[in-house]
C-alpha cells in the first residue's frame, strides 16, 4: 500500500514540476531510464555553456523584427574559454567594439536593448527573437538605440553600452545559467540610467522566459511595466520590486 501510495504522490508531484522528483528504484539503484535521462540533461546543460552564439545571424533577424539597425559587438573575453574563466572580461566592451559605438555618434535614447549569449547562447537564439515581436510594438512611442548583440557578454556588459548610447534605461536579453530541466532559458534584466559600476541590487530581473517557462507575452507584459515604473519613478532593483499580485494587476493597466 506504502508504494502505491508514494508512486501517486510521485506522480502528481511531476505533474507540476520538471525537476527530478519521486525516482524509483531498482534494488539499490536509480533506474537505468532516470539515469540516462539524467545524463541526457547534463550533457545538453554542457553543451548550452560552450555553444558559440551566431551574432550576424541573430543580428539580421533583429533588424528584419524591429526594422532599425542592430550592432554586432564583442566582450573582453577573446574566446569561449577565457569567458567561462574571467567574467569581468565580460562585463566589458573589446576596444574595437566600444569604438564602434562611440564613432557611431548617436546618443540620447529612452531605451537601450542588448542581447547577449550570456551562459546559454542557445536561449538566446530561440527566445530573443520572439520576445521582441510581441515587446517592439509596446515601445513605438520610445526612441530605441540600435539593438546590440554581444558575443561573450555578462550581464554588466549592457552598463557601458547603454553609458555610450546615452540612454535612460537598458534591457539586457542574456542566456541564464542552464539547469538540468532548461538549457534555454532567457532572463531580462532591466537597469536605470545604465554605467558601469552599477550592481545587481541597481537592476529588476525576469527570469525563466521560455516556453516551458514564463511564456513570451507574460514577459513581455512584465518587462514594459518595469520600464515604465523606472522610467517613471527613475530608478530600478530593490525599489521597484513588486509583489507577484500587484505586478499582475498592474500590468494589466499598462
């Protein structure tokens, strides 16, 4: 009865999570389907690490979504593995990048969108470009900087950016850390007045945007009432954090 029991709970426990939850046994051990599809998870978890991200082919869908330029640019970190070692390289710009910004001579934007591979490129290769159809059109009354795209970029990357275009606010897209149930999902992080030196306590985060995650209009809705709060109140992080029930019913006033 015991097991009949547990197996149910098992069950239903699954129903509403991907974790790894209620795994049988064999004997004394994992069942032979639970650890290969265990070893499935990681090896795609791996593998979203070290994939390399196709920054002129994302850029080309960019400027055929948003119908504006976007920029191809890179980190500090010259390859893959020195990004994965150093990641205050990838908080900032190569000089060759940062003098395409700069000559590029534009500045005073109310928003700025940088898209990086972050720690998932293939996040960011099956989400950015969705979340953008559905965001775009919410920000037709905003002047928008020419979208970015990063190879080998952190978070902080999106400061320095943002600092050159002279723009209020940055939206950064990156490839968070991957898990065994998601090597693909996408965060947003949202920063007033963008320089470097600011924190992760300075910036509002929406995280897990996904298909199987936080959907791309349930992202988007969120990410268009952060940025107008900030824009409003001029600050993000700490002080713009909202609970669950109050960001929903707002933003459905957006």
């Amino acid at each position: 009865m015991s097991a009949l029991i547990h197996g149910d709970l098992a069950a239903r426990l699954r129903a509403l999570t991907p974790a790894r939850v209620g795994l049988g046994c064999t004997g004394v051990s994992q069942r032979t389907r639970d650890l290969l599809d265990f070893q499935k998870s990681h090896a795609l978890a791996r593998d979203a690490v070290h994939a390399h991200l196709d920054v002129a082919g994302l850029a080309a869908d960019l400027r055929a979504i948003s119908g504006t330029s976007a920029l191809c640019l890179r980190s500090s970190a010259a390859n893959r593995t020195i990004y994965l070692q150093r990641p205050d390289l990838g908080r900032a710009l190569s000089t060759e990048s940062e003098t395409d910004i700069t000559e590029g001579g534009l500045r005073g934007f109310d928003l700025s969108i940088v898209i990086a591979d972050g720690l998932s490129a293939l996040a960011v290769e099956r989400h950015s470009a969705p979340l953008l159809r559905i965001l775009l059109p919410m920000l037709n009354l905003w002047t928008l900087a020419p979208i970015c795209v990063v190879e080998q970029g952190r978070v902080a990357i999106g400061d320095p950016i943002g600092e050159i275009l002279g723009a209020k606010l940055c939206l950064m897209l990156i490839g968070e850390r991957p898990g065994l149930s998601s090597p693909d999902s996408l965060g947003a992080y949202i920063t007033w007045n963008p320089q470097p030196g600011r924190t992760d306590a300075e910036r509002n985060c929406i995280s897990n945007i996904r298909v199987n995650g936080l959907g791309y209009e349930a992202a988007a809705n969120q990410i268009i009432f952060l940025l107008r709060e900030g824009r409003q109140r001029k600050l993000t992080g700490v002080g713009l954090k909202l609970s669950a029930p109050e960001l929903a019913e707002r933003t459905t006033e957006c």
